[in-house]
C-alpha cells in the first residue's frame, strides 16, 4: 500500500523496479511513511518534500550516518520537524540507544497526529528496521508488523529487524527465551520473505550513476 498526490505518480511501480521503489512515498498503518532519501539535486528534492507535505508528514526521523539533509529542510519545508538518528548501514547491527533514540521521538509525537516520515538511504535496511521498532512500540506483532512494511515497501530488507526484537524485549522485560522466540520469528520470516538486498542496492546504484551520466 502506498499514498500518492498530485505531485507524484499516479500508480505505485512494477514490485521489480527497484530504482523507482528508492524514493516512492509508502504508508504503512497510518502513521508512518517509509522512503528514501531526498534526490541531491534541489529541484527533485524540493518535489520529494512537496510529496511528503501532501502525504500529511509532519516529521521526519532521518536513520542515515552517512548525511543529513536537516538545514535543507528547514529552509524549504520549516513546517517539518527534523530528528537526525544517524547509524550506518555495515550489517553489524543496532544497538538499543538507536531504536530508543527513533522510537521515543514518535512517542513524543503522539498527540500531535499527522505522519511521521521515516528514511535512511534507500530505503532498505536502517529505515524500514526503525519503522519496524515503531510499530512494535505500537503493540503490532512482530510477523503482523513485518508483513505491513514489505507489503507497502516490496525493496526492504530489515536486515536489522531482529536487533529491534531484542531491544523491545530488553525494554520490556522479556525473558531470554521470550527474545529468543521473537528472534526466531524474524528469522522465519526473513526465510520466507526474504529479499536478494545486494540485487536491489546494485540496481539502485546503477541506475543513479545512468542518471549522472
């Protein structure tokens, strides 16, 4: 499931066209947006913050370490609020202070509604995995959870999805066999649902440098 306005595509794109699924605008519940990054170029960039004001953003929690587009943003779009939780994306996993970081600020944000957008790079890993923490922090289920994402978002890897089940375990006093069956969970899931995440990010990158070529 996705969300568009008049200042995007009408239709979501082929589940295989990864490069288009990088930027596109998607809805997971009602709250969240899950995307990627803005465009470097400042008109396409300015275009991707129209998208997101018209998709009722109100938020922005930015997962990359890489950049942060914060000063851009309060130029072009001061009506968004900015929350810079940067890590990397090395496959190492998260720890608890990050998904803490993330999650805490949308609790913060709970009474003033509208959508939060959440994003990292591409939209793959670090992102998708904060949106997942979100969500658990919402009282969905892991599996319910992890399905929404990959549903609106067909390009996710979550690689990190099971570093968010520890951390909401440890937060709410889970036992180690409670962590560890919840791990499990994501473990069947991913086997199941998995994606080739080097496919996708090989593409996407190709498809950037056709760009600036």
């Amino acid at each position: 499931m996705s969300t568009t306005s008049p200042s995007a595509p009408a239709t979501s794109p082929a589940p295989d066209d990864y490069a288009a699924w990088q930027r596109w605008v998607c809805l997971v519940g009602t709250a969240l947006i899950v995307t990627g990054d803005l465009y470097p170029e400042r008109g396409r960039a300015l275009q991707q913050l129209d998208w997101w004001l018209r998709s009722d953003a109100v938020d922005i929690i930015d997962c990359r370490g890489e950049w942060t587009d914060e000063d851009f943003v309060a130029v072009n779009a001061p009506e968004l609020d900015y929350r810079y939780v940067g890590t990397d994306d090395d496959g190492r996993g998260q720890d608890d202070e990050w998904f803490e970081a993330g999650v805490t600020h949308f609790e913060d944000l709970s009474l003033r509604g509208g959508r939060v957008v959440v994003h990292c790079h591409m939209g793959i890993n670090r992102g998708p995995s904060m949106a997942f923490a979100i969500l658990l922090s919402q009282g969905w289920g892991i599996t319910e959870a992890l399905d929404a994402i990959a549903s609106a978002r067909p390009i996710v890897g979550l690689i990190y999805a099971d570093d968010a089940v520890r951390w909401w375990g440890r937060r709410n006093g889970w036992t180690r066999a409670q962590i560890a069956d919840g791990v499990a969970e994501v473990s069947r899931w991913q086997t199941v649902n998995g994606i080739d995440v080097s496919q996708v990010i090989r593409v996407i990158r190709q498809a950037a440098r056709k760009e600036r070529s």
